[in-house]
C-alpha cells in the first residue's frame, strides 16, 4: 500500500515535471538542479556564480528551497536577478522540492531573457535525489569538509547526478581531504560524471564553472532550436 | 491518505521504539541517537569516545546506519566496542533508521556489561528527527564546516534534539564560524538545548563531553533502579 502511494507520488511529480520541462524549453532557459547535503556551499557557489555571471553575458534567475527562513533568497538578492524563496515548511515540511512548488515558483518569477534558472534543492543527500524537477541537468555538490566516502555512502545522489562540483578546495589540505580519492569514488558509482573543483572564496575553479555554465546553456539554445524547426 | 498512512508508519515505529526503550531499560543501558548531516563528524566523534570511554570505566556498544557501505563499522571495529551496521539500502534505501531497524540490530549485538549505545543514524539532517528509536538522548551534531544558519533553516532536528554537539571547532577561525551566532541559532529554535563544543581531532572539549556521558549513564541506571523498585 505504502510503495504503490509512493509510486503515485512520484509518478504525478513526474507529470508535473514535464510540464516544467517544456515551459522551460520554449522559453530556452537552462534549469540547473543544485543538491547537496547541509551546509556544502550550494548558496556560496551560486553567490559568486551570479556574481561572475553578467561578465560572460548571461542572465540568471534563482529559486531557493528551504525547510524555513529566507536567509538564502536574501543573501543573493544583491545580485539583482530574479530570484524566489520556497519554504517547505509552509506546504508540510518537505525534505525535498517537487515539480509542483518548481512549476509555483516559475510562474511568479520574471523569465525574461533569463539564461540560466538555478535551483537550489533542500539540504539533503538522500531524498532530493528521487524527485525530478524538470530540470535539464542535476547536479551534485560534495564540499572537502564532508569527507571523501560520501560518493559511496549516498550512492543514489550521485549516481543520478551527471555532473558533480567539489567545494571548499581551499581547505582540502587542511581537512586531509583528497581529491583524488574523492573523484575515485564518485566514479565507482558513476563512471561517466562530470566533476569540477572549485573554492568560492579565493574563485579557484570558477573561471572553469563558468565556462561550462556558458557551455550547457550554448548547447540548451541550440537544442531548443532544433526542437522548434 | 498519503497522511493516514504517514501517521500509521509512525504510530508503528513508536510501538517498537517503546519496546527498544523497555528493553534497554531493562539493561541499565543509555541509548543515544546521533543525528546530523552527512560529512558532521559523527563517526569521527564516536572514534575519539570508543578511545576515551574505556579510561572511565564505560563499556560502549554502536549502531551504524548507512544507506550503503560498512566504511563506518570498519573505521570502529579497532576499538573492539561490539558493532553492527545496519544499510538501509537493503531494506528499501530509507533515508533514515526505524525502530524495528534497531529493534533487529539489539537482539543480535552482545549488549553484557554495556553502560552505552550510541546509535549512529544516517547523515540526514531532516527525516531522522522524525523517527523515535527507543534512545534516551536524541544528540544533533553540527559542524563549524557547514554554518551558523542551520539551526534555522532545520529547525525540527535542532528542536527535537535536547543536545547538540558543535564539531571541528580547530577550524572555527579559518571557516569564519561564529560558535556564538550557532548557539544562539540553536536557542532561537531550543531555548533549552545542552551544547557542547568539541574537536575530535585536536580533543579539545573531549573532556567535557566524556563527563558529560558519564553523568547520563549514572543518571540513567539510578532511574532504571528505581523503576525495578
């Protein structure tokens, strides 16, 4: 009884997603889904993302989602981009976003000539993971202070991640974190994932994110494109 | 009726959490449920406790929840403390450990002579607030790595939790981590929470924290005195 609800859950979520997926496909936007435990440096990232943004000539928008509080919404508002805050716990304390609070979200937000919607998920290694958002691509965050068994210990995250981002480099040594190990094992259960390095405070790697943001949303408009031919 | 039948797992889990609960009681045996994010410290801080707890005369035993892997189990085993690891991922990948999870993990652990059970749930720092497992003590880590806001932004964990452990405070200084704006994060949410401040790698606050398992494990077997009374 309780799997088949499930599956009825995900299954509409799923519907649901779609519909996201073809709005934003019109619209040519590139959705990204950001999701990570607590505390990786998911909001630090796109801090400096939309600052560093405007320079390469692409325009973001945010939405935010958090169990409670607007801190994040409001520690990005500086940018200027459009940018709304989701609190799960107004709906029912989710651990999670769904399409339905992405597809609320993206009717309230100014789109317009909007490259790039970013999507901060929930912090949360394990639930997230389940529910597409109707994004083009997910993307996993995992920072050195975490440790470099996570990739092995959350596998789901990371293996339906295609790309993953390493944060707070700048401390790995401190942390006897390794890189190198941690790539390994991110590869064990997901061969074929992107993965970059990055520190948001001393923008090591950023140049690097940049230009694979530019990358993804060149290829979103091409797509798009073809689609409509 | 997805509701319903939320409610009727939890009112199914706090039946065997009572039984746990009972039979520890029994035992003379303090449980303690650690809960935090992926990548806190728990199995860290549990590694330096199995080192120390032994010099004060208390005998311990683990449960380790993982979704995947026994890296956990394996970084403890050395300290010859009687563990067994639990992987959700055979069970259905819960985010989370159950009741009935503990409840099968106590009949086959070797319990003689324990004065302390930690239980080391899965690194989730929302769906395990939500489960009862028979502990005496839920315990939320929170580490200087992941920031001062968490407390509000995961305000069920941080207000079931009657303590909480502040780990990796050596790099306090390099993460500009303000243990004062976490505490008073954590009393905005739980006025009356227990904290503590450690390093289990430098050992600072060990000390404290020993003392303090010392005082609830006398606590807890005068209580089971009187119960038998």
């Amino acid at each position: 009884m309780e799997i088949k609800i499930i599956k009825n859950i995900l299954a509409a979520n799923e519907a649901i997603a779609n519909e996201n997926r073809l709005e934003l496909q019109k619209r040519k936007i590139l959705a990204l889904n950001l999701m990570s435990s607590p505390g990786s440096g998911k909001t630090s990232l796109l801090d400096k993302t939309l600052e560093l943004l405007p320079a390469a000539g692409l325009k973001s928008a945010v939405i935010e989602g958090d169990i409670r509080t607007t801190l994040d919404a409001e520690r990005l508002a500086r940018h200027g981009a459009p940018i709304i805050q989701i609190n799960t716990d107004t709906i029912g304390g989710e651990c999670h976003l769904e399409a339905s609070m992405v597809r609320a979200a993206i009717s309230k937000l100014d789109l317009d000539g909007v490259d790039i919607l970013f999507i901060e998920n929930v912090g949360n290694l394990v639930c997230p993971a389940e529910f597409d958002l109707g994004e083009d691509r997910k993307i996993a965050l995992l920072s050195a202070t975490e440790g470099e068994d996570k990739p092995l210990k959350y596998p789901l995250m990371f293996s339906v991640c295609g790309d993953v981002v390493i944060t707070k480099i700048d401390i790995e040594s401190i942390l006897d974190f390794s890189s190198e190990n941690a790539i390994n094992n991110i590869r064990q259960v997901n061969p074929r994932a992107g993965i970059i390095r990055v520190s948001a405070k001393t923008g090591e790697g950023m140049g690097d994110w940049i230009a694979l943001l530019q990358k993804w949303s060149c290829e979103k408009k091409a797509d798009a494109g073809l689609e409509i031919l």
